[in-house]
C-alpha cells in the first residue's frame, strides 16, 4: 500500500523585511545576506501570530467537509510552543472542528518534529488504512535585532495530511537517521530567542547530511543518479546548496548539474521568508513541486531533515500521478504575492512586541491582521 503526502499548503504572516534593506541598516553588504546567506526577504511575525494560530491559517486551506470526519490523529510539530502542559495540536483540533473521538499531540525535536510526524503518520495509516492524519509544523524564527542569526530569521506552517493513495507523493521505506547529543542551537525556557553557535551548527547539518545520506545509500544500495532531486532543510538557503556541493562528487557532472538546477527551485519560497524551523524542508518542497517545470510523476526526490540537537534523516518520496494538479500552485503563490513590505524600524517595532507575551491581560492589536485565525490577546491566563 502507497501512504505519503496526500495535500499539502502553506502560511506565513503578510508582512517582510527587505533583506538588502536590512543589511544596510546593519552596515553589511547586501551581498552577504542575498548571496553569502542566500536570502531576499524576511517573514516578520505580528504578535497576533503565534504557532497555534499560523498552523491553523494552514491546516485550514486543506480541511474540508469531505475529509474532517476521516481525520483520527492531529500531530503538531513545533518549537515555539506556547504551553508546557496542553499541547499545540488540541487547540488546532477545536479551532478546526476536528472529530473529539481522536488523538492530538505535539512533537518536539527542534526542526526535526514535522518529519518525525510525517513518519509517524505513515505508520499509523499502514496500520489503520482508512485514516487520514494531520501533520503540521509551525514555528517563528528569532534570534535577535543586530545578531548574526537575525538575516537567517522568519516564520510560518506548513500542513499536510497523510494518506493511503496520496496524490502527490509517496513516503518510500527505509529511512535513514542520525542522532547526537551536541548544542549546536537551543532555546532554554527563560529566553525568547534561541542561542546558537552558528558556525558549528552549519558544520554538523552537514556532518549530519553526509552520514544519512550514506547509510541510505548503504541500505537501498542505490545512487544519488536514482534521485531527480534533493531537497533540505533551509535554515538559510545557502546551508542546503552548501550541503549538495558537499557530495556532488558521488555523481557524475550532467547529473550534478541537475541537482544543483532542481534546487535553484526548491528555494524560491524559503528565500521570500526564511526559516520556517519544522516547517521548512517542506517549504523546500512545496517550492520544488510549484516552480520546477522538469518533475514528472514516478520520479524520486531525496529530502534531508535536520533538527538542531540534533537529528537528521534522510529519505525518499515518489511523486504521484497528477501530482501538479493537487499542489494548487495559484493558493501556494498568493500567500507570498499578498504580502507588505515593512521599513527597517517598523519591522523592529513589529519585532520587539511579538514576545515577550508573558504578561496576563494583554490585547493584541487584532485590527492589524485579516487572518482567518489571529491571537487577540489573554485573558485569566488563558489565550484567546
Ligand atoms: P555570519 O558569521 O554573520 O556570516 O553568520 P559569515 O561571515 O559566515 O558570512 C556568511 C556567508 O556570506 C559566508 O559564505 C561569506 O563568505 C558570505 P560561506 O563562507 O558560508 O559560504 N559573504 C558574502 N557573499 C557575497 N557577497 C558579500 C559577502 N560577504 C560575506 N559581500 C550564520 C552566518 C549562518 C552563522 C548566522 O546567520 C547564524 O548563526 N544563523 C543561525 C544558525 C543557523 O541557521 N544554522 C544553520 C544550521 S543549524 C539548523 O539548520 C537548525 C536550525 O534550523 C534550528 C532548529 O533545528 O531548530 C537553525
């Protein structure tokens, strides 16, 4: 039985940062941030934004009245939770109407938790076929004004719902993993922005893709000639073609080229909002299937997870009869074509008022956000 990505839409919040504009307020090239990190612009996250409320703007575009009632589990991964005790995903399941009689859980292994659901939803549906899941991951990127992180920042979900005879792709078996207890990058409970060892971080993504990339191949005894692309997790989008030049060496130069060309495709959309943390290797995807003119179905593409921590794995996904028609490429590119720009001192006000929301009774400025879902504020300890 096929099982794999049956929909699949995206969200982020309608405003950005220009990210040449951002380098010359922090009296740096724009080439460095364009080129060296490989990003255009910067989702910039309202406070009436926060990951419930993103997976919910995106989980929605793909819920309907014929699927609801199939839905039996809810994953939701994030590490922008807003709770230690009720997870994320119980308050997606009430604010889409979902079945009560089903099961909802948050996931958390850094960047890593959306494949650990997507992996854990296959499962589920080879051993219950008619079940559909949910899988969402939803995140906001931040590492401060003036840091180094800060060009590598962003924000937004992905959702998608896993199935028996999906119609984009199917999830191949086996994967392969790699984990290690290493601080690369974390964020301790008492801070709002993570603390990072940046380059460290960029060397063990790519430590961590060698080894999974390998034992792969080790296991199928297959080439990386077998694969019409290969996708990655985008912290930034030079870290994913850092990660390809890596191992071009396996394959031979017209198929080299290829990868390379394939992934000029894949980081269209991360490079107009960065780094979507869980969510972003299927940002890479989503950007692949919507703007590559060279997929056909019955093609292979490898995809490479990485979670800081840290966990990688490496797998393979088939794509499927008619695979364009279900991505709904028109939706996918609105989200970004809706946006506004923001100057550099609106984007650092917008900034400073996302978090800290750790005080009771605050009100949101809801007027600001047409999202379907916002937060407009809490009250008596609870979010509204
Ligand atoms: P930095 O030290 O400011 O940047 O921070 P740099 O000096 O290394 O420059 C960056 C690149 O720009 C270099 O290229 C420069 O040569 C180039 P590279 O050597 O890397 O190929 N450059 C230029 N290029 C063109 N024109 C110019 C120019 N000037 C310089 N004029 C760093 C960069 C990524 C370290 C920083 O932004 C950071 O710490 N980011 C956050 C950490 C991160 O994203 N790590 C990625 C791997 S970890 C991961 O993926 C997990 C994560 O998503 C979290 C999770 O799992 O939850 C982060």
């Amino acid at each position: 039985m096929k099982v794999g990505i049956d929909r699949i839409r995206f969200y982020t919040p309608r405003w950005y940062v220009d990210m040449a504009k951002l380098a010359k307020a922090r009296h740096e090239e724009p080439g460095k941030y364009l080129i060296g990190i490989g990003q255009s612009k910067q989702a910039v996250i309202p406070n009436t934004q926060d990951a419930v409320t993103m997976a919910a703007n995106a989980a929605d575009q793909i819920i309907n009245d014929n699927n609801r009632d199939q839905i039996d589990l809810v994953l939701f991964g994030t590490e922008s939770g807003i709770d230690n005790s009720k997870s994320a995903a119980i308050y997606l399941q009430h604010l889409l109407q979902l079945r009560a009689d089903i099961q909802s859980v948050e996931l958390k292994q850094a960047c890593y938790a959306m494949t650990a659901g997507i992996q854990l939803a296959k499962d589920h549906v080879l051993a219950h076929p008619a079940s559909k899941v949910l899988v969402v991951g939803s995140d906001i990127a931040r590492y401060g004004l003036h840091t180094a992180g800060e060009p590598t920042q962003g924000g937004g979900a992905v959702a998608m719902i896993i199935s028996a005879d999906p119609k984009i792709l199917a999830i191949e078996e086996p994967s392969a993993h790699y984990t290690a207890d290493i601080m690369d990058f974390w964020r301790p409970l008492y801070a709002t922005e993570a603390v990072v060892d940046g380059k460290y971080s960029s060397q063990e993504y790519i430590d961590f893709f060698d080894r999974t990339l390998t034992e792969y191949q080790t296991k199928t005894k297959s080439s990386l000639a077998d694969l019409q692309a290969v996708i990655f997790h985008l912290p930034y989008t030079k870290m994913g073609l850092k990660a390809l030049k890596s191992v071009l060496n396996r394959t031979d130069e017209r198929h080299a080229n290829q990868l390379l060309r394939e992934f000029e495709y894949s980081r269209i959309f991360s490079r107009e909002v960065g780094n979507l943390y869980t969510g972003s290797l299927y940002l890479s995807l989503l950007s692949l299937l919507v703007n590559s003119e060279n997929l056909k179905s019955g093609q292979k593409i490898g995809l490479f997870s990485y979670g800081s921590g840290a966990e990688g794995e490496f797998y393979v996904a088939t794509l499927q009869t008619n695979f364009q028609t279900a991505i709904e490429s028109g939706s996918i590119k609105k989200v970004l074509e809706d946006r506004e720009e923001l100057s550099i001192s609106e984007y650092e006000t917008m900034f400073n008022s996302q978090m800290p929301l750790t005080n009771d009774n605050f009100v949101t400025n809801d007027k600001l956000d047409s999202a379907k879902f916002y937060l407009a504020g809490q009250k008596d300890q609870q979010r509204l």
